[in-house]
C-alpha cells in the first residue's frame, strides 16, 4: 500500500518467487500497475473482515486514469473457505478479487482472478464511466464471476467468467442496474469474444 501511495505514476510488482500476501488494497488515481510474469496476489487472513478497512482485494473507488496489466500469468486469490459461513451471507458475497466504484478510465487487464469470497471482478455505482476489462479467466466466484450494477461505457474483450458457485445468483455476468433513471444505469456496455461456462445457475 505504501508503493502505491508513494507518487508515482508506474508501479512493478516483481515476481519473487513466492505470494504476495496482502490485505485489502486501495489502488490511487494516475497509476499503472504492472503485474510481472508469475506473480500470485494472495489473501491475507483474517485481512478482510472488517469493512471499514475495506473487504475486497483491489479497491478502485473515486480514483481515476488506472491501469492495471498483468504480464504472462499474474493470479488474484481470495480465501473463500475463510468467510463461507452461511449466518454472514451479505458480508461473505461482498468480498471481491477487484472493485471498482464511482471511478473513471479503469483498465484491467491479463490477470487469472479467483477464486473469490465474492465476485471475481464488481464494476458499478452511480459514476462509475469509462471501464475496460481485457484478457481476464474470472472462475470460481462466490457469488459472481462478474457484477455490473453500474456503468457508462464498458468494454470487455477476451475474457472468460467460469465455474461460479456459492451463494446466489451464481452467474458468469449478472448485470444489474441498481441506479435510478437518468443516472449512470448501464449504458454503451460492449462484450466481444467472452465466454460463459460452467456456472451453476446461468452463464448471463
């Protein structure tokens, strides 16, 4: 957290040869993050439960102009066994891989996410404008493997939503406007070449 809150406007995360073991992080605005070849982003535990201090593992929210690349393979896993106790159900499917919130020109793309406590990737909110994800294996989500409740302008190229299960829906994609009428809702929101398979309930 202190490297991505140190200024600088591009950031390597190096592959050491072993996880990096982190808590909930807030990625800041006018960064790229790269990711290098072999690089596994791994839950802490115990790390997500609080939801002041935040309960998803890449947080983007009122940040702007981030990119984050993975190069080669670069994995993102939550601990789902860890928060799968069915009297907690809204905070156990609230615990997402990455987050993205109220922000505008996010870029994800070439990462293996999941499984997750949550969804795999979760893009909404009322400003939420301007969003590309590319070249993503989401699988093995809790709830979703992808979640759109809000958004202007979403491209997602390349990806793969697979495997969900856990609680419900249980989909590949949901996409759910939650927001009222002449607000953000979901528009200009473009899918190319993506696959949906192997969830539990539905593929979309």
């Amino acid at each position: 957290q202190k490297a991505l809150n140190s200024g600088v406007r591009k950031l390597r995360v190096d592959n050491t040869g072993q996880d990096w073991i982190v808590g909930p992080l807030n990625v800041p605005s006018n960064i790229e993050v790269v990711f290098a070849d072999g690089v596994v982003l791994r839950a802490k535990p115990g790390a997500y439960l609080n939801a002041k201090t935040g309960m998803r593992m890449l947080q983007i929210s009122k940040q702007k102009n981030v990119v984050l690349r993975g190069e080669g393979q670069v994995r993102l896993i939550m601990n789902r066994e860890e928060y799968q106790d069915p009297k907690k159900f809204v905070s156990i499917s609230q615990r997402h891989n990455v987050w993205i919130i109220d922000s505008d020109n996010v870029t994800v793309e070439n990462f293996d996410i999941g499984p997750s406590s949550g969804d795999c990737v979760y893009v909404g909110s009322v400003n939420c404008r301007n969003v590309r994800l590319e070249n993503l294996r989401c699988h093995e989500g809790f709830r979703q493997g992808f979640s759109v409740t809000g958004v202007d302008n979403l491209l997602v190229r390349n990806c793969k939503f697979d495997g969900t299960a856990g609680s419900a829906p249980e989909a590949g994609l949901d996409l759910e406007p939650n927001y009222p009428d002449g607000q953000t809702g979901l528009t200009r929101v473009v899918f190319e070449n993506c696959e949906f398979t192997n969830n539990k309930t539905f593929g979309i």
